[in-house]
C-alpha cells in the first residue's frame, strides 16, 4: 500500500489512479475527511491527517510500501518562508516517525538555486529530509503547463500575458501536472536504495514568446508576451 498526499489535487489524484489501475492499494491522505469519500468508493484506505500534526500524519505515512509527499505551493511569502518552515518541520517529523521504506518527494528543477526566490523551499524540504535513513527519490518537476491557464484572462481582454519566465524567447523546461502524476506513479514500486534526484520536463521546451503564439492562435488575436519587471 503507498500512501498518497495531495491525493485531491491534479498530481495526487493522477498518482493515485495510476496506482490503482495497476493493481496497488493507496492510503489517501486528507486534510478533510469527506473529500476521501470519493477515495474510499474507489477502494481506498483513508486517513485524515494535515501538515499541522506530525502525529497523525506519521499515522497516514506508516505500515506501507512508500508515501508520496507534495508540500503544499507557495505563491508569496516572506523572506525566510517563517509561514512554510513549519510546515517542512511536520513533514520531517512525520517521515521520521513513520519511516516508509520508500518516499517519492515532489520538488522542482531549481530547487538548488542559491539566489533568493520561490523555489528555495523546496530547497529547505530537500535539506530538511536529507538525513532521512529511507530510500528518498526527489522528483524535480519542471515548470507546470497549467499555469498558462492564469494567462486565459489577460489574454483574450488585453492580449497580453505578463510572463516571470525571462527573456521572452528562450525556450524553458515544462511538464503537465499530469504527467508528474503518472511519473510518481511509476517510481514509487521501484527498487533503489539511497536518496536520488530526479529531473523531469517534456520532450520539448517553450518559450513565452510561444505560449503568447498558442493564445493568439485559439482565441483569434494578437497577444504579447510582457516581462514581469523583477
């Protein structure tokens, strides 16, 4: 049985049908326990636990095969992340406590930035779970398709989009939420030992300068793309 974080969203949920079709028992793991209803109709274990405890969630992570574990995005805060440390101290405490023979731990290609921005958190979980005596496998994830989606808008009433990806032409690494999913589900009945990195992006890379094409394309439009003054 692996259990599975994040078992609502578009990764978790993804992860967690691929390992069932596959024939492997899922824990669910939720903050609320009525949104596992869904989960427990599908043949699931379900387990309430929240990055508030590490009781409970040390609970949700033992007596199986591994544990999928997705720290929660972080789209603003302060410097240091005093709101997001916490939460990498629960994490922690929890795996520790549980010790799964096996963690997939979704991270990001750049986790290992040194310059300050967005990503050094999942820099801090990588460090915080680096002592973990369990094989570890930390899945860098490049950046998310779906976040076009947030463009739609800006695009279709001004045609622009405002992109964080600079400069505008050069082509970056990208992957769907989906495939991340479906990926995660393949390496969490792997054997290895050990803690490993893992990269993972698309065949092919896209520029914003691209993205704005696509838009323009489907809605029947000029749209731009426009750096986000950093």
């Amino acid at each position: 049985m692996y259990a599975v974080t994040a078992i609502t969203g578009r990764i978790g949920g993804v992860l967690a049908e691929t390992l069932l079709a596959s024939g492997h028992k899922v824990r669910a793991v939720v903050r609320d326990e009525a949104k596992g209803a869904r989960w427990l109709a599908k043949g699931c274990e379900v387990a309430v636990a929240d990055l508030g405890d590490p009781g409970p969630l040390a609970a949700a992570l033992s007596g199986g095969e591994g544990a999928f574990i997705l720290l929660p995005p972080v789209y603003d805060s302060e410097p240091d992340f005093p709101d997001v440390l916490p939460k990498i101290a629960v994490v922690r405490e929890a795996l520790h406590r549980a010790l799964p023979p096996k963690v997939v731990v979704l991270s990001t290609i750049g986790a290992d930035a040194t310059q300050p921005n967005l990503l050094n958190v999942l820099r801090l979980l990588e460090e915080a779970l680096a002592d973990l005596p369990v094989a570890v496998t930390f899945l860098r994830a490049a950046w998310f398709m779906e976040n076009a989606q947030w463009d739609l808008a800006s695009a279709r009433d001004q045609g622009v989009i405002d992109s964080y990806l600079q400069p505008l032409d050069r082509p970056v690494a990208m992957i769907s939420a989906a495939d991340v999913g479906r990926t995660a589900a393949e390496l969490l009945p792997e054997d290895w030992s050990g803690h490993r990195v893992i990269e993972l992006e698309a065949r092919h890379r896209v520029s914003p300068n691209q993205i704005a094409a696509a838009l323009a394309k489907a809605l029947g439009r000029e749209v731009e793309a426009r750096t986000v003054p950093r």
